[in-house]
C-alpha cells in the first residue's frame, strides 16, 4: 500500500483537487471535476483503518466517538485540508490539496471588480458556492492582498485552517475551531476584544455567528465570511431566513447598511477538457439594492444587479456567456451551469427560435 504522503504526491502530480479513499476500492482522485482511479490497488480494511491513524494521530479515538473528523495539515509539501468518516464501520477519508503557495489575486480570473475589495475599510463582504467551488482560495487571495499592501490586524477563524499567511506588512493570527476556539460563535465574540482591522470567517453557520459577525461590520471592521449559496440574491434571503420572524426585520437593517459585496462562484471544465475555470457572479451593493435588502424586496436585487455592470457588476448567466464567447468554455458547459438557460442558449448560439432581453425574460 502507497503512504499518505506518496498518495497527495500523485493527487499533485496529477492536479487533482481532491483525493478519496474507502475500503474495498482503489484511491480517487478528482482531476478537472472527476472522480477517477489512476491504479487498480484495492484498499483493505486495515489499509484504511492506517491511513486514518497516520493522520487523525493523538485525535484518532475521537472518530470512535462522533464518526468523522475535521483537521488540515502539510502533506509532501502540499497543504491538504482533511475529513475522516467512518462507512459501515471502516475508515473512509477525504482529503482536499489547496497547497502552500496563495495565488496573487490578478491570476483567479475573478471580475475586475474583485481587485478593490482589498481596499475596503469596513462592511461585510461574502463569498459564496457550492463545496468546491474555490471559495477559500478566492478568499485566501483577498486577504494576502491585504496583507501585502496595508498595516494592519488580520484576525482568521477557521475549521480548520487551511492556507498558512505569512505576515507581510500585517499581523496575521489564525485561530482554528476546536483547537484555538471552542466554536465561531465563541471565537467571534472574542475577535472583538482583540483589535483586529479585517476579519476572515470560515463559514457564517448559525444566527449567533451571522449577528456577530453584522455587529463587528457595524463597528468599523471589515469583514469576509462564506456561505454555502449560489447566488447573491440567495444569499441575503439565506442570512435573512435563519432569524425568526420577529428578528428578521432587524437583520435586514443590519444587513443593508453593512453588506458591501457578494461574490458567488463555481468551477468549470475548461474548453478542451484540462483544466478549471471560475464562473462568477458579483453583486456590489448599491443604494437601490440596500433598500431592497432593508425592506424585503429581494425579488427586485436581480434587475438591480443587471442594471449595475458599469460599476462592474456582472450575473452569473452573462458571465457564462462572456466565457464562451471568449473561449474558455464550451456552450454546453454554460448552459448546464446557467440560471437561465434558455437565455444563456440563445446568446451563446444553441437556440435561435425565442429571443430574450439581459434579464432572462421573452421579447
């Protein structure tokens, strides 16, 4: 059987983006979107229960107790980010390379717009996307942004932490769930009272982690959270929607003066089949949508969007459509990715018997 580190070694080699491994079947790898297997080795059950070992270490007892565990650490020179889960009673693990190295934020092929957010001052910025989908490296990249061009207090809280900065003209103090910090609620509670001048939140899973997190940006911090949405219309009616009734009205207001931007992304198979690209969508917060976010008209925040691309606004269907047009995508790619697909088909040359306007909608 191939060590762990000879396993994230040929995931590397390969580009994979994720490794899996069972009992009873080979190592995958997910290259270009994937699940595949580069050897016909079938793991046993005690190959298994070795790999878990080797990486849980000292927490290895602790899977014994709640089935899975969370953990990231440097494997053959990669930084891997690491679940461990028990299947019909052998170990299981999945296990994501996200390597040392943080890209410069130029090369993500991000909307131009994504370059200022390094500039911001206060507010809540939010990026969001399914699991996969790039979001830690797209933050990753924001905040080196910060550290190599400002003088101030990053705080991180993560779980767990997966890219290590290196502090440039900014401290930078990453706190990890369960290890630093009991919770984010409890984590986040904390920052306040630690002078920080950015915030980076893992992930904003609960109405105790959101309403701090609002607080902080209400208070002059800026703040960077993700979201688990595919969309920024979404993703306020989600932030919205985990308050009872009777808070809601009081998180909208909140929300409408703090959020400055949302940025909602998915990786696509590039054209040719090699290689991933980011299909964005990007919401920048503008007077009209902040009064759409303050007084629940979340149905409206779509026509605001398309009506806001000379700031640098741009949906995620028109995205989708400037990819093709720019080769990086196939047309079908764009349209299984669209929202719309009938709009994205008729733009990108697959329908022609229906027109339709930038919003999606029939002439």
């Amino acid at each position: 059987m191939k060590t762990i580190e000879e396993i994230v070694k040929t995931g590397e080699e390969n580009k994979a983006s994720d490794i899996h491994f069972s009992c009873g079947s080979p190592v995958k790898y997910r290259i270009d979107g994937e699940v595949q297997s580069l050897d016909d080795e079938v793991l046993s059950f005690d190959d298994c229960e070795n790999l878990g070992k080797r990486l849980a270490q000292e927490h290895f007892d602790e899977i014994k107790e709640t089935g899975e565990l969370d953990l990231a650490e440097t494997i053959a020179g990669s930084r891997v980010r690491i679940n461990l889960y028990r299947t019909k009673g052998s170990i299981s693990g999945a296990l994501r390379i996200l390597h040392d190295h943080i890209p410069e934020l130029s090369t993500l092929g991000l909307p131009p717009v994504v370059s200022e957010f390094p500039t911001y001052q206060k507010g809540i910025i939010l990026v969001t996307g399914e699991t996969g989908s790039g979001k830690s490296t797209t933050m990753a990249s924001i905040l080196n942004e910060i550290n190599h061009t400002r003088r101030e207090h990053i705080i991180t809280l993560e779980d767990p932490i997966e890219y290590i900065y290196k502090d440039d003209k900014c401290l930078i103090s990453q706190r990890e769930v369960g290890k630093d910090t009991e919770s984010y609620a409890m984590g986040l509670r904390a920052i306040l009272r630690e002078d920080p001048d950015v915030i980076l939140i893992g992930e904003m899973r609960d109405d105790a982690t959101i309403s701090t997190a609002l607080t902080a940006a209400e208070t002059g911090h800026l703040v960077f959270a993700t979201l688990h949405t595919n969309s920024a219309v979404d993703s306020v009616d989600r932030i919205v929607g985990t308050f009872p009734a009777e808070k809601q009205g009081q998180i909208r207001n909140q929300l409408a003066s703090t959020l400055k931007a949302v940025l909602s992304q998915q990786l696509l198979v590039r054209k040719g089949g090699k290689g991933r690209a980011a299909a964005c969508e990007c919401m920048i917060v503008t007077p009209a949508i902040r009064n759409q976010i303050r007084e629940g008209n979340t149905a409206q925040m779509q026509s605001s969007l398309l009506s806001s691309a000379n700031i640098g606004a741009i949906t995620m269907d028109n995205c989708l459509i400037n990819m093709v047009r720019n080769g990086i995508i196939e047309s079908d790619t764009a349209v299984e990715a669209a929202n719309n697909q009938e709009y994205v088909k008729q733009n990108v040359g697959i329908a022609r018997s229906t027109s339709f306007n930038a919003g999606g909608r029939k002439i």
